[in-house]
DNA sequence: GTATAATTGTGAATTCTTGAACAAATTATA
DNA sequence: TATAATTTGTTCAAGAATTCACAATTATAC
C-alpha cells in the first residue's frame, strides 16, 4: 500500500518538522519541505495525503498537527526493540547512535562471538553470547535485527533471527540473504555505495571538463548549424 | 546514461564473481548470478550488456574476462582517493573499511573539528584540522568526500569540499545537502533507514498474523462464494 | 462583500526500472 | 552431420515512482 520510499521520507518530514518546531514555527508549506530537502512539492502533498491528514489551501499545514500524524503512521504504540549482531567498529558506531532510547525504537541487546566482548556493556547495551540470540529476543520482544559482520554466517544467522520472531532486518554485511516473504530487509552495502559515489565523481568531473571545454570553445548549435548549412 | 541501479548491482557482481573464482569457478550464468542477488535473470544480462561484454549462448559468460570488463568500467585507471570529515564513532568505523587501499580507492585524508583527535592516526589514516581540508584535497588530489558529521555544518563543510575539487560526496549527515548539477552525492541516512525498516517490520508482522488466522479459520475462496451462491 | 492571489489534493502524463518472452546463437548429443 | 537443448541479447510490455497541471478551496486585500 504505502511504498517504501514515501516511509522513508516521512521519516525525513518528520526530522525537519521537529527543528522547525522548535524554532518556533507553525505552519509549513510544500514546497519549503520540498526546497529543504530538494525534491518536488507535489511529492511532499503525496506522501502527507497518505498520511490521512489535510492541509489549508493558500496557508499549508499546521505542524504540529501534522507531526502527530506523522508520528501515529510510523510509530509503533508500543516503544519497539532491536538488536545487534556483531560489536565491530560498525556495531559500535550503531550503538553509538541508537542504544538511547531513540524515539519509540531503541537497540536492546548486541552480539558477538567474540568471548572478550561478551558480558562487557557498549554505550549502555549489554553484549551477550550468540547462543542467547533466540532467548533474548524473546525477553525482550524485539521485532527488528541488525546484521553489522562479514557475510560468513550472516544467511545462517538471519535464519535464527527470524526463527526467533525478528520480521525485520537491517543488513549491512555483503551478503543478500534470503528471507521468507513476510520478512522485510533492507542492504546497506557501505562498500558498493562507497564504489558508486567514486564512480559518479569521476564521471561528473569529466562531464564538467567536457562543459568547460565547450564553454571555451564558444560555438552553440546555431552558430554549427549554420556552418554545415553553409557548405 | 547507465543508471544509479546499474552500477551498484555491478559492484555486487564483482565481489561475488571474485569469490567464485578463488573457488575456481571459471564460468557463470545470468541466472545463477541472479539467484544469488535475489534478482531476475534478464537484469543480470541487462548490466553485463552495458560493460559491451558478450557472454556465450548456452554457455554463460567467463568469469575472468567478465571481472576484468567490470573493473575496468567502475574503477579509475589511476587510483582514486577520498578525504572524510568527522572522526567520531561512524567515522572511524568507515576508516577501519577503507582506509587502507580497498580495490583502487581508498579514504586517504581525515578531518576533524576537535584538536584532540587533529594530528592522530586512525586505522592508518592521519587526522588534520578542518582549515586543512582545501590543502589537502589539493596535495591527496581526492575527488570524493565521505561526511560523518551531524548536520550543522555539513553544507558549509560540503561547499568548501565542492570548492576544493571534490564531485562525489557520501553523505551520512541528517540533512540534505545542496550542491551544484555536476556533483554527485549519495545520502545515507542511518536514522531514516532504521525507522523504515522498523515500520515495515510491524507491518510484516501484522501481515503474518492476518495470514495466520486465515490458515486457522480455513475458508478458501471457492467455499466462500459457494456459501453465498447457496443461500 | 468581492475580487485576487496562493496553496492544496489529485487525475493524467511522463520517466525510470523491471520483467516476460522469444529469436539467434552455441554447445552437446545422438 | 543433424537434432535437441539451453542460454544469451534484446524487444516489447508492465510496473513503479515522479512530475505536471489544474480544479477546488481558502486566506487576504481592498
């Protein structure tokens, strides 16, 4: 029903609605959503009519109102739970941003095969064993799963976190695994991401050489075309 | 001309390709490549067309050659290097990836705002202070830069990197940076991306619990409309 | 009040991406 | 050597996402 992208920047609305607030501000038009975050403010009326909640003609929407609807669609009722696989430099830096509490959705518990991690607690998040994965999500009713390791065993742990009731994954080790269809995944691939961003730079670069060249060499299509006309 | 889509999946086909030929697999079909990305044949053949490499019909394409043409469309013949801003928790996750030489790119140069962290070494990547950055840039000859800062700074910050010669940015900040046409940039949004994939897990399991109950009270279609057709 | 200007909600058009299908090509096999 | 079987390259259709464009609606100015 509700496409992922639109999820995705509801989220965004929402971030930016938050400081606006703040800032003192009480009504919002689509197209300063739209300017903030460069996209068209057709979208930005799209994506909040799903939400059920009406704008004014000629004055916008109120945002508070409209942050609550906001609020309603993406969040869960109850505060959600998630938990992490693997403490390496990436876990940790996750840790680092959602162990809090982060609006309903927090990280509840990590793990690691890595004995020397096990027991100890990174960013207020306990680190236990592997084999308390089924246990612990079950304590603590978690519905989503980080996967942050090498792509070894990630198919194989997926498998145990979906068994365990996890029915959403975030997964940024290389490997696609293959989940039943009422299991959502999301690959965050930093390394082919990292490739794809050098790849464009290049190509942006020659493509901006290519437009200064054409700029030095000031002939525009009219000025060719007559030239071929001519002969 | 070749789409955002395209090269991604082009860098996935390159690390699994690599794999399988350590395993001494010297030949591959479209559609094994695609079971193993969960995708459809035809797109696999679609990419591999765009490289101008031809596979053999009813033989599938060869692995070495085919590596040698997807390397040669996404890397740089000279090696390519990348600068980041923000050595907090996600930026020395990001240096312990790619600091050191990863195919022909690498994060070569890292900055920093706070003094205590300027003139370190991460994961073998020096830290220089924010005024550095043009400077280095220049000296490193960087054409990409990764920002892992909140979003306070990150357009001033981007500008200056734009300014320095940079056209491929990584962007993990909150806010949507604004850069002229001839620049590329990549947003990552971890906070967005776990909202969406904690709200599609709830929905996943709503889904399946509605499945469930219909397996339950089981009425098939066909008996449904029978029911009605009688009365 | 009335007219004007501006903004929303949304059907239609457009663009981008994926999938299905099949001729052409090639290997394997009898 | 001929036949069958299989896979590629590619065309065409389908699907998804975005953008356009405009009627409906509301605030504001006069």
């Amino acid at each position: 029903m509700v496409s992922e992208k639109t999820v995705e920047r509801l989220s965004l609305y929402r971030r930016i609605l938050q400081q606006l607030r703040v800032e003192g501000k009480e009504t919002i038009m689509s197209h300063e959503l739209a300017n903030l975050l460069h996209i068209k403010p057709a979208q930005v009326r799209r994506d909040i009519m799903q939400l059920g909640y009406s704008g004014i003609p000629n004055s916008g929407y109120k945002i508070r109102p409209l942050l609550e609807s906001i609020a309603n669609f993406l969040d869960s009722p109850l505060p959600q739970s998630a938990v992490l696989v693997g403490v390496g430099h990436l876990g940790l830096a996750l840790l680092a941003n959602f162990a809090g509490r982060w609006r309903q959705l927090a990280i509840r518990a990590a793990f690691d095969k890595d004995p020397s991690k096990v027991g100890q607690t990174f960013h207020g998040c306990r680190c236990y064993p592997m084999y308390d994965l089924q246990k612990v999500i079950a304590e603590t009713k978690s519905v989503v799963g980080i996967l942050a390791i090498p792509g070894e065993n990630a198919q194989s742990i997926c498998d145990t976190l979906v068994q365990s009731g996890i029915s959403g994954i975030l997964n940024f080790s290389p490997l696609r695994i293959k989940v039943s269809e009422n299991v959502f995944v999301e690959h965050v691939d930093l390394s082919a991401t990292f490739e794809k961003v050098s790849f464009f730079a290049r190509r942006m670069k020659h493509y901006a050489e290519e437009e200064k060249w054409k700029m030095e060499n000031e002939t525009t299509d009219d000025e060719y075309e007559t030239i071929i006309t001519k002969q």
